[in-house]
C-alpha cells in the first residue's frame, strides 16, 4: 500500500526538483533532463518507479512502459486494472490494454480473460504478429501460444463486491466508480483507476500504453478507449504522446488521445492539448456527461507534460532529473 506522504508533491518538492518542474510547466523550449516517466493516478508512482529501472540505465521507453505497467497490473488492491480489477455484471474479469513505441509500432487486446499482463500480450501482438488488436479468445490463444498461464484474477475482495453489486445490479458508471472507492479498505488510497502511462528515454524516444479492466459490471463484451488507439492512448514519436482515463465511450467518441497529439502537433502545450480534448468532448456532449470523469495526460517531445480533466479530482504522477516522484492534482473544466 502506498502511502500519499511519501510522494513529493509540487508543495514540498526539493529545490532543484521546482526548478525542474517549472521548466516543464514553461511553455518555452526546454532543456529537460532524460528520461522522464508519466502516469495516470497518483497510486503509479509504484509503476512510474519500475520503469525509472529501466529509464535510468538507458533502455528503451517501449521496455520501461511494458514493466511500469506490470507492477499495476499485478496489484491485487487496484481494483481497476488487472489482478483483483473488477469483473463484467457476469462476474468475469475481462481485461484491455495497448502499447505503441517509437517506431509506429502498436498492438492491442480487449477483452481478455485469466491473463495477468494483458499489456505484455498487447506486446507481442505487436511485434509478433502481423495484425493490431487481438480480442477475446483470440487473444486469449494467442498468450497462451506465447507462454502465458492461465490465472484467476478475481480476488476474494472484487468477487465480494461484484456479489452486493448484483443485490441492486444497477449499471451507471460514475455511481459504480463511487462504490468501488467506499468498499476499499481504510487507508487504501483514493482514486485508484485505470494506468495510462508514457515515458521519453535518454535518446528522446516516445512510448506509451494503457491498461484496465474497464468500467465495472459493464455488459459482456464491452470495450472502452483505453485498448483502442487513437482513443485510450496515441504517441507520436516526432510530436508527443497523450493517454486517457474515464468513462471511455466519451473518449472514443472524440478519438481523445489522438486528438490530444494531433494539438500538440499545431503548437498546443501539452496541458493545452489535454484541454482542447476536455472542451471537444464537452461541446459535444454536456448534457450527457452528468457526474462522468475524464482525464488526459500528455508529454510533447521537448518532454513538456500537463494534464486536464472534465471535473475535480484527477491526478497524474511523474519522475523526472534524478528520479522524483511528483504528483500533481490536474486542472479541470467545471468548476462547480
Ligand atoms: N477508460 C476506462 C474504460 O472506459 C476506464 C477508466 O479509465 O476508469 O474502460
């Protein structure tokens, strides 16, 4: 369990460490010391640490993303991503993830089922195979094929509460959302959700992936943004890199993360890029989006980071220089 004292926050960071972030904050061109690692949720600061292994001995951002999101996947008490994520209202963990590097390379599967590392399926997906998105069975197949075991990923704990959850069997996301964070144990850190997360390596390579067990109870076969390129998580080697978390059907409706690349790409600060998608999405849909949450995290590639969320309470970790940790609430869109 981590303890949210533990993290730098931007109040009581080191000196040189305010200095480093407000170079990233600066919309000017920057001298940003590599590498550098950016996550969705203040609890993968744990993830973030695992790929900084790799960052920090110079290895490659595709390598550092794979292990950081394991250690999240793997995490029994996040109850929104892999091991213990939450099943479909059939009692069935069903899990989605993406990965893209630097090359162009992307691969992807929705809907899996007793696999532990979806990302790492998503992996070979795109590198060993010659297609995108693997789903289901399929995917299933095909990590069994590469070695993975077959594993049961519904804890005690998410079995338990996916049982009271089937007393009302009411679907609505954001209530779910709630319930889930009341039904974690005392001291079990809030916001939990899913990993989105991106890192430049000390050659200025781009790599990014996301990871969940999507929206609890959803219906069988459901698939949100996070799996989906262009929706859950887009990287762009010459641009920047943005990744999502949220109620992913307003995601995709507005290709977020793509659309997030696609403004930096025009000169958008990456907060301003994350933004851009809140409003989009927003404009299209504010009668619809009631007590939803969306939040976007971006990098460009002077390595310049910012988030933006729809409400409230989303926030974002990062390591940066020598290795701090940073969590910082995000900016959001409705004020009241
Ligand atoms: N975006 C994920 C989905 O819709 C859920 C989340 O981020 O909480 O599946």
């Amino acid at each position: 369990m981590i303890n949210r004292r533990k993290f730098l926050r931007h109040s009581v960071l080191s000196t040189g460490a305010i200095l480093l972030a407000q170079q990233l904050n600066a919309k000017s061109k920057l001298e940003v010391k590599l590498p550098l690692v950016i996550s969705t949720w203040a609890p993968n600061v744990k993830a973030n640490k695992a790929a900084w292994e790799i960052l920090s001995k110079s290895g490659r951002a595709i390598d550092a993303i794979e292990k950081g999101v394991m250690v999240t996947e793997a995490d029994p008490e996040d109850t929104s991503v892999g091991y213990g994520g939450l099943p479909d209202r059939d009692g069935r963990v069903t899990l989605d993830a993406c990965i893209m590097d630097e090359l162009g390379g992307c691969g992807s599967v929705m809907c899996i089922e007793n696999i532990i590392h979806p990302v790492s399926v998503a992996r070979l997906v795109m590198e060993k195979t010659p297609h995108v998105v693997l789903v289901g069975e399929g995917a299933y197949a095909f990590a069994l094929q590469q070695g993975f075991k077959k594993e049961n990923l519904l804890t005690p704990n998410s079995e338990k509460i996916w049982k009271e959850w089937l007393k009302s069997s009411k679907y609505n996301p954001m209530e779910t959302m709630k319930h889930m964070k009341e039904k974690r144990a005392p001291g079990s850190i809030d916001n939990h959700d899913t990993i989105g997360m991106l890192a430049m390596d000390v050659n200025g390579n781009l790599s990014g992936a996301c990871s969940t067990s999507g929206m609890a109870f959803k219906m069988k076969g459901r698939v949100g943004d996070s799996p989906i390129i262009g929706a859950g998580l887009f990287v762009d080697n010459e641009v920047g890199a943005a990744t999502a978390t949220g109620v992913g059907e307003e995601v995709i409706r507005i290709c977020g993360s793509h659309t997030g690349v696609e403004e930096m790409r025009y000169g958008k600060s990456p907060r301003e890029a994350c933004q851009i998608a809140v409003e989009r999405m927003y404009k299209l849909r504010k009668n619809n989006l009631n007590d939803m949450q969306i939040g976007f995290i971006a990098v460009n590639k002077s390595g310049e980071m910012g988030a933006f969320a729809l409400r409230e309470g989303f926030n974002y970790c990062y390591r940066i220089g020598e290795g701090v940790d940073v969590v910082k609430d995000a900016e959001f869109l409705l004020k009241n």
